[in-house]
C-alpha cells in the first residue's frame, strides 16, 4: 500500500544489522559499531565504497561517534554527523533521510552503539544514573536543580509522574498497564537475541518490587551492550541491491508545546502528540492502515502514551485498548515491538525498532512475523520531552 500524496520521494531503507547483543558484554563499543555496520552494508548487498553518508547518535555509556567508524572503515564521505538526543533517540536517521532527500548522498549509513550495560556492571547499581557521583558536578544546574533534592535522578521518576495522573484521571490500572511487559516478553521469547526470554505472568508482574509508584520492576527497561545499524538509500539507487527497499513514506518531529517536563499543558501525555499529529499531516495513509507497530518502552506507560498519540485509540483509552493483551499480541489487530522491546529485548535507546520493522514488512520474521503480510509499520520513539515517529510501507 502507498499512499497518494508522499512528503517524502527517495528516501528508503534498504539493510539493516544488530551485532552481538548482550546484558554485559565487555567489548569495545567501537567493535559492536563496526560489526553492526558492516552486516548493514552486507544486508543491503553493498560494499563500503558505496557509502557516501555516515551519522551517528550519541547516548549512553561507551556511545561511538562517527568519525571513530569513519576511520576504521576507511569510508570516503560527502557527508557525516554525529547527534545527541533530539528531536529524539533517532536524531542520526532523520538527518540521513534529510541528506539523502536533498540528494547530498547516495547510501548513508546510520549507526548506534553502546555499552551502557557493561558500564553499569562495573559501577554498580544505580551508578550510571544521573545524579551519581560519577555523573554530577559539586552543584546541580538546569532541571537537576528541581529532581536531585528529592531523590529523582531517573526519567523513570519523572515518567511515572504522568502514568499516575493518566490513572487518576481515567481509571487506568496496573492489570491494563501489565500487558505491555507480557504481550512483549511473549514476543521476546520468539527472539533468540532477546535478554529475557522467560514467561512473565501477571503474578509475577503485580509480585514484583515496586521501582517508582506505579512502575514496578517489569515496567523498566534494561541496560544492555549492543550495535545497531541502517542504510538509508536514495531510491533511485537501489536498482540491484539484496532487498527491496523500505519507503519511508513520513516523519513526525514536530514540537508544538513548552519542552518542559513538569510543565507540559497535560501532564497525561508528553511531546509525541505533537510528533504523532505531524506524521499524520504528511501522508495520505491513517491509523486504520498500519498493521504494525514498533513504539518506545524505555517505561511501558510510554508505549501507552504513543498509541494514544498515533490515533490507535482515543485520548485517555489506552488502558482498555490494551486489556487481555490479545489487540496488541502477534495475532492482534496491531501487534507491538514483535521482538521483545526494550523491556525484554534489552535497552538500545530506541534502535531496536526501525530494524524490527524492516523485518516485519520484509516477511522475515520467523517465528515471530506477523501474519498477514504487513504492508505499513509506524515507528514511534521517545518520551518525555523527546519525540519522533516514522511511518514505513513495502515498496
């Protein structure tokens, strides 16, 4: 399915690839880099010659830059960047589509790694987290300032605030909200990569330690180490290549509110409705098209927030929407994070969608593909004041 009137002409996806993926691996960032770069250009049948494009996100422990990939692969470019955080985690693959749209590059290839996982292993529990020791100067400034003094140094806290005024407000419940965790975590064990594998009942959701009212453990996500990578082609380059391409048929990165988390004008949402409402105003296509989709669960009340944002169910229903887990399973009218997410799957900053997409619609999922033959995927990451949404289709 296209739709009829595309904002977006040439960009498209055509490889992707993970490398090692592990709770504490205890190698190089540089090599997860290179390892997942190389299976990208090797999944899209080209060599490094034909990389012409280089960006790289920046976020967690041991992130890798792209010059560092740049000089081991020994890659001539016209272009390259390297991002933080926003207008979300996938900052490094709007700028690659912005490049390849506007014609500076031909394959770009798109890259994050991290060893967040390994990091917290050898600082210990909570030693990563901003607001340890390791982390904060002698005085607070900024945002830090207003958390520290009452011990919330975690998106996790701040998060949570909005998942129990989205509960006060529309009598949503734990037992709704458990359904991300275990739909996903049924997902995951289908994935042979994912970290935790095991069946996660809703006794051991609602019997497990409570981390910041209402998350409990199984609403966090987990730090890992691990390399993701895409190629991000120009469609009038793609004749011969080893895959047909993905088109990236919108993006959503807009920002129409006050970036504030205490502040935002409803604290039962966050920045992806204005993300979301963007997608929707470039594309032809509707929520009632997409069969698939990957959206952020850094905290599972995020992936609540994203289907609210997206349209797939109206402002404040999300918990009914989700109840039983049978909407959202793999059989469901809109299965979600078909590999595990990042609560079971392992925390890879949001770069863990996009790839699982590119499976789904590329009939390639295994044991795990969604059946039917899914023609759209919507892709929504961030949380908080970051947001960012994609809207993929076959070719």
């Amino acid at each position: 399915m296209t739709s009829g009137t595309r904002s977006l002409h040439q960009a498209c996806i055509t490889g992707i690839g993970m490398s090692q993926i592990g709770r504490s691996l205890f190698r190089d960032p540089v090599e997860l880099a290179i390892e997942a770069s190389l299976a990208a250009v090797g999944s899209a049948g080209l060599d490094r010659t034909d990389i012409d494009g280089l960006a790289a996100f920046l976020s967690g422990a041991g992130s890798v830059a792209a010059l560092e990939v740049q000089d081991a692969l020994g890659l001539e470019l016209e272009w390259f960047a390297t991002n933080g955080i926003g207008p979300s985690q996938l900052s490094a693959l709007f700028d690659a589509i912005m490049a390849v749209e506007t014609g500076r590059v031909r394959h770009a290839l798109v890259f994050h790694a991290s060893c967040e996982g390994s990091a917290r292993k050898h600082l210990g529990r909570g030693g990563a987290l901003p607001g340890s020791a390791d982390e904060t100067p002698a005085r607070a400034a900024g945002m830090r300032e207003h958390w520290l003094p009452y011990g919330a140094p975690s998106a996790g806290n701040f998060i949570s605030m909005y998942a129990r005024r989205h509960f006060e407000e529309f009598g949503t419940t734990r037992e709704q909200m458990a359904q991300i965790a275990i739909v996903q975590r049924r997902n995951a064990a289908l994935n042979p990569d994912a970290i935790y594998r095991a069946e996660l009942t809703m006794a051991d959701y609602l019997g497990s330690r409570m981390i910041s009212d209402p998350f409990c453990l199984y609403d966090c996500d987990v730090p890992i180490d691990f390399g993701s990578a895409l190629i991000v082609s120009r469609l009038d380059a793609c004749s011969g290549l080893a895959k047909p391409p993905i088109l990236i048929d919108a993006l959503g990165m807009a920002i129409r509110s006050r970036s504030s988390w205490s502040q935002f004008d409803d604290l039962t949402t966050m920045m992806m409705r204005d993300a979301a409402a963007s997608l929707w105003e470039h594309t032809d296509l509707r929520p009632a098209d997409v069969d698939v989709a990957m959206l952020y669960d850094g905290f599972s009340f995020i992936t609540m927030a994203w289907l609210e944002a997206l349209g797939f169910c109206e402002r404040g229903e999300s918990g009914p929407f989700i109840e039983g887990g049978k909407r959202i399973s793999l059989d469901g009218e809109l299965p979600i994070n078909t590999y595990g997410g990042q609560l079971s799957g392992g925390r890879m900053h949001g770069w863990g969608y996009v790839p699982e997409a590119c499976v789904q619609l590329w009939g390639e999922g295994g044991v795990r593909q969604v059946p039917g033959a899914p023609a759209v995927a919507a892709v929504g990451v961030g949380g908080g004041i970051y947001a960012g949404a994609l809207l993929l289709t076959k070719s």
